[in-house]
C-alpha cells in the first residue's frame, strides 16, 4: 500500500467486523451476557461486578520507546472506566504479566504504572500473577480485572429518547485503535519524529499518554441522575449504542485533540473510519434528563454535546455510524 492510500483498521491489520463476530460466537457458546461494560452478579442486597481488559497494541509503541512506565496506567484505566459506565464504585484490581522472559526492570516499570493508576482510580491492588511462557508469548502482555460493588438502584440502564448527551474529554488516544495509528506513524517517520504539534514531544511519546481515569464522574453522574453512561473504546463512537437502542446525535462535539489530525493526515484516514476507530477526543458520555445536563457539565470538564432520539445509530455531522 502507498503513503498515499487510504488507510483503514483493517487494512492495518484490525477488522472490526470480524473482530464482533469471533466475540459473539464466543458469548453465545459459554453463555455469557452480552454488551455490557461489566458482568453483574447478586450477592443479596449488592452486585458484585467483574470487568477485565488489557492494553493492546499500545504495548508495541512502549516496547520501541522501552517506556513501559504508563501502560500499567492504561490497564487499570481500560477496567475501571468499563466499571463507571455501568454505574458502579471499583474496589480491587487484580493484574496478569505474561512474558517471553523475565526482566526486572520491565516488570518494575509496569508495576510502578499499575500503581499510580490504582491510585488515580482509589482502588485496591490485591495482587496479580505474572507467568513466564516463551513459546506463547513475544515480548510480553498485560491485562486486569477489576471487581466492584454497586446497589441495584446506582446501576444504569438505557438512555431514553429525548435525553441530553453530555461528554467528557479523552487524554488522547487512550488504549484503542493503536493499530492504525502505528501504521499512519510509520508513514510519518517512526516513532521517533517531533509531534507536529508539541516539538517537545516525539510521536510515539503522544501515543504513550495514557488513558484517562474517569472514576471521578460517578459521583457527580450519581447526583444529576444520569439515566446510561458509555466508554467510548474499541469501535470509537458506535459505543454510544451500548446505551441501548436509540439515535445518538452528536451536535457539538469537544475539540478534536491534535493527535487524532496527526492519524488523519499521516495515514490519510477517512473520517467515517476515524470515528468508529478513536474517541475523537471524547472519551466517555452519559445521557440524562436535559434539565440535568447543564448543571451536570458545570460540575465536571464535560459538556453537553448532543441528543438521543428515536432510531438507531450514531449521527455526527453529515456523518452515520450504524
């Protein structure tokens, strides 16, 4: 493929599609529920709720910039944020290791990460396990689990049509899409090129940034009775519709941040591809009465960026992500 292409997720190696069927067939075949951020069990009086993720192709970029300081962040972030969405308090969060071979200073790096995300995110460290496996893993691989607890009236449901669409700001690129985005930075240069827009900073450094923590949302969610929350991870803004069967339309969506124009531009993304790739900039959503939806932006960064109607998909612009 030339410089000059149109770049997609799964030119890059990531079909989408192909991605949601392997992972419909297995929830169907071990009967698992199905589009939730978090699986809910009743423990009498309280949910127990499990989220688990990892980081991805992230891992690739801290790998050439031997920088694994923030990808423990990331993981924490991954799990907790999916726990957020659903409504519910993470407690303790547990990490699995795996590696071709162990290096101390690796493992330090990783584990000083999922520290400070820990802390970010006020949730207990409870252990982990870290395995050693050269013929199934190159390099190594990082992922978590996090538990919560919630009572049955602080867990979310479904948006309703009518409601306000409120948003909050990413970091970046968080943990999603980074296969596209390596490849679009190999067409820049590498990793090791000045960001156009922060000569300070390397391309692949702006890739690092991690994720952003948003367990700090659901109190203030909780107080303006927000109805359905969504993490917006793998699939970019279709996430919205995880929120349940409705027409999301994004009106005024939060400033794009320079990375995102940087992927544009390097790999000649399409724009629809782009935003059922990357948040955009908008890492989390909720949907609540508008009444609510002023008063809940003054009290955090978001702001109201749109509206839920009757329909399905997601309408951003002249763009449809159905």
């Amino acid at each position: 493929m030339s410089d000059d292409e149109e770049l997609t997720y799964a030119d890059s190696g990531v079909d989408i599609e192909a991605s949601e069927a392997a992972t419909a067939a297995l929830v169907g075949a071990a009967g698992e529920g199905e589009g939730d951020y978090a699986g809910l069990v009743d423990i009498g009086g309280q949910y127990l709720a499990l989220a688990t993720d990892g980081v991805g192709t992230k891992l690739l970029v801290a790998e050439a910039l031997d920088d694994y300081s923030t990808v423990g962040i990331d993981c924490v972030a991954m799990n907790v944020n999916d726990l957020v969405a659903a409504g519910v308090e993470p407690v303790a969060f547990v990490d699995y290791l795996a590696v071709d071979e162990p290096d101390d200073g690796t493992a330090a790096a990783v584990g000083e990460g999922l520290a400070v995300g820990a802390e970010r995110a006020d949730v207990a460290l409870v252990g982990g396990e870290t395995a050693v496996m050269p013929e199934v893993i190159k390099g190594l691989d990082i992922a978590g689990t996090c538990a919560g607890l919630a009572d049955e009236d602080d867990l979310f449901g479904e948006a309703r049509a009518g409601d306000a669409l409120v948003g909050f700001p990413s970091t970046g690129i968080h943990s999603n899409g980074l296969t596209l985005a390596r490849e679009a930075a190999g067409r820049a240069g590498g990793y090791d090129e000045p960001f156009p827009d922060d000569s300070e900073r390397t391309v692949g450094e702006v890739l690092l940034e991690p994720t952003r923590i948003y367990t700090d949302l659901l109190d203030p969610l909780a107080d303006h009775s927000a109805h359905a929350a969504a993490h917006v991870t793998g699939g970019g803004w279709t996430n919205l519709s995880r929120m349940g069967s409705f027409r999301y339309e994004i009106t005024d969506p939060l400033p794009v941040p320079p990375v995102f124009e940087f992927v544009a531009d390097a790999g000649n993304v399409p724009e629809e591809e782009r935003y059922r790739t990357f948040n955009m900039g908008m890492g989390f959503v909720a949907a609540l009465d508008p009444a609510d939806a002023d008063d809940l932006a003054a009290a955090t960064d978001g702001a109201v960026v749109g509206h839920v109607t009757e329909g399905t998909g997601v309408g951003v612009g002249g763009l449809a992500l159905d």
